[in-house]
C-alpha cells in the first residue's frame, strides 16, 4: 500500500512486507547515508541490516526514551561531521519513535537540514510518530521541547518487524490504533475497535487518516491538534510516573478517562462507549493510579494550556472529536 503525505515537501509511506528493500532505490541519489538504528533493533537485525550502493555508515542509538537528549543527538551530529557528511548525503532512522524523532532532528539541523527517510520498527511508530514530520528530543525539563517540523523523504513500513516487537511494546502501539479509530470512526474505526483488521490493514488505515489531517494542517496551527485525543491526561499522566508509564500506554488511559466522562455526561452514546470500553479491556490497559484532581492540577502544565486555556481534545462520537476550550481551572468540572 502507497499513502501519499501532501506536505510542502510530499512523500510517500509504504505499508509492506519487505518494505526496507526500497531503501537502495530511494538512496542511490545519496552519496553517503548513514543508518541511525536503535540498539534492541540492532541486535536483533544486525546481520540482516539493509546493503545500499551508497557509501554507508552505522551509527547505533542506546534505546530508551530516556536516550532521546541532546548527549545522544550531539553524538550523532559529532558523528556525521566527523565523517564529513554533507549537503548530497542522508541519513536512514531505523527503530522506534525515539530513534525517528532524534534522526528527524539531527538531520533538520546537521547543516540546515539534510534528507532522511524513515523505517519505524514499533507499531507505535508506525501508526503515529513516523508520519507528519515532527522531530524532537527531551529536555529535563520536559518531553519534545526541542524540535523541529522536518519530513522525512520517504516511511517505509514494514509490518514482519513487528514480530520481535514484545508484547508491552504492541500493546502500546495499540494505545495510539485505539486513538486514530476514535478519531476515524465509519467502518474502519469500528473494525480496528473490534480487533478485525489485519496488522498491515490497521497500520495503514491510521496513516491515511493522519496523512489527510497533516495536509490540511502541517504545522500543527488547528486541526491536527485533535490527533491529541487522550494525550492531556495521558501527558500528566507520563509526567507523574515519571515515564514509567510509556506514552500509548499513557494516551489509552487518558482516553479511557475523557471517554468515560463524555458518556457520563451526556456527550458520548452508549454504543460508542461501549465499543472503546470494550478495545481498552482487551488492551488489559492497567488501573489509572491516580486521582482526576491529581491529573487535572498535573494537566495545567501542558503545551496545550494557552494563558488560562486548555484545549482539551473531547470525544462526542466515533468519528466526531472536537477540541474544546475550557478555563484551564475548570478542567476538573467539565471531566467529573
Ligand atoms: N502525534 C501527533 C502529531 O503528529 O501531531
């Protein structure tokens, strides 16, 4: 399957087994690539790492959220200059979302930007973080504050790596599938709720919702902020475990809460609740430990609060979630 992203710089996402295979097609133009792979990835594949006809260079990435810093991304930029990487070359991120968002960093930056192509190896990567061009890495101080818009020349998607994947990190991918079905809604969001999709069916039907929100929106100024749907408890969440609890994971929590109050309130119909209750419960996603006061006074410090707003992504049907502003104060009322 071929899913065109129409950014200012278009691409396309190939969702297929063997997808990595066109990696020598789409590199022969590079003079130099060098294959940014995350370290679980590499151990794993290393035998099997794609050959290409350009000169190629392995730089491999400790693994681990807690990897995605600036020791890490000034390593592989150090890397890069040492071995005189230029303009003509490009890099290949090869691995989760954290080796995506850090190889889309380095190479928006690494000489005002060079090209770099995308091999997601997570499902979550694949679903989410690997399509729309965000770059990014942590500071102490907070996830994915320093960053960039940068796409990527081309995704390849191949879903046999999804079987080394373990079943923690599949099941936090799903976090994010439930998200985009909750988003999609109409057939597919039913199916993928359902658990009836085939892996390399679900993969793409979240790329092509995501890629048609990233058209409208590429710079994440309106729309695309609905994509955020469970992410304002799930974030406050993340923060509270001290990311222990990792992101899907976090973001199915989060939407498990929104949709609850939006059914208990009056917004959400029981047929689609009950079809989200039911995905969550065979994500087995574990107790919420804490508090919605807890969650709500952790929520303030959100990127979405502007001033004494927070727009909170809300849910009033599959298919129909909607960004509400609500006083940043009042978040606790509006959810309970
Ligand atoms: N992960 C949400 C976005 O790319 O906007």
């Amino acid at each position: 399957m071929e899913i065109a992203v129409q950014t200012a710089n278009p691409y396309t996402v190939y969702v297929e087994r063997g997808a990595a295979k066109r990696l020598d097609e789409l590199c022969l133009g590079y003079h130099k690539v060098c294959l940014v792979v995350d370290q679980n990835v590499y151990d794993l594949y290393s035998e099997e790492l794609p050959s290409l006809t350009s000169e190629t260079y392995t730089f491999v990435l400790p693994s681990g959220e807690s990897n995605k810093n600036l020791t890490q991304y000034a390593r592989l930029l150090s890397y890069l200059a040492a071995n005189r990487f230029d303009r003509k070359d490009a890099l290949v991120a090869l691995g989760g979302g954290v080796t995506g968002d850090l190889t889309g960093f380095a190479a928006a930056t690494y000489m005002r930007g060079i090209d770099w192509i995308g091999v997601p190896t997570t499902l979550l990567s694949m679903v989410d973080s690997s399509v729309g061009g965000k770059t990014a890495v942590d500071l102490a101080e907070g996830k994915n504050l320093v960053g960039a818009f940068w796409q990527p020349k081309a995704v390849l998607i191949d879903p046999d790596y999804l079987v080394s994947l373990p079943e923690a990190e599949r099941k936090n991918g799903m976090g994010e599938v439930i998200k985009y079905a909750c988003l999609m809604g109409g057939d597919a969001g039913k199916a993928i709720l359902a658990g009836e999709l085939p892996t390399d069916r679900l993969i793409a039907a979240c790329v092509q919702y995501k890629a048609d929100v990233v058209k409208q929106d590429e710079l994440d100024k309106g729309v695309r902020a609905t994509l955020n749907l469970g992410h304002t408890l799930g974030h406050a969440i993340e923060q509270l475990s001290a990311y222990s609890v990792p992101h899907g994971t976090a973001v199915a929590m989060g939407l498990g809460i929104v949709a609850r109050s939006a059914y208990d309130k009056g917004r959400l119909n029981k047929r689609d609740f009950e079809a989200i209750e039911i995905a969550l419960e065979e994500l087995c996603v574990p107790q919420v430990p804490y508090t919605i006061p807890q969650l709500c006074r952790q929520a303030l410090h959100d990127k979405k609060v502007e001033g004494s707003t927070l727009h909170l992504i809300d849910i009033f049907g599959l298919g129909d979630c909607r960004i509400v502003d609500i006083p940043a104060d009042r978040l606790e009322d509006y959810l309970c």
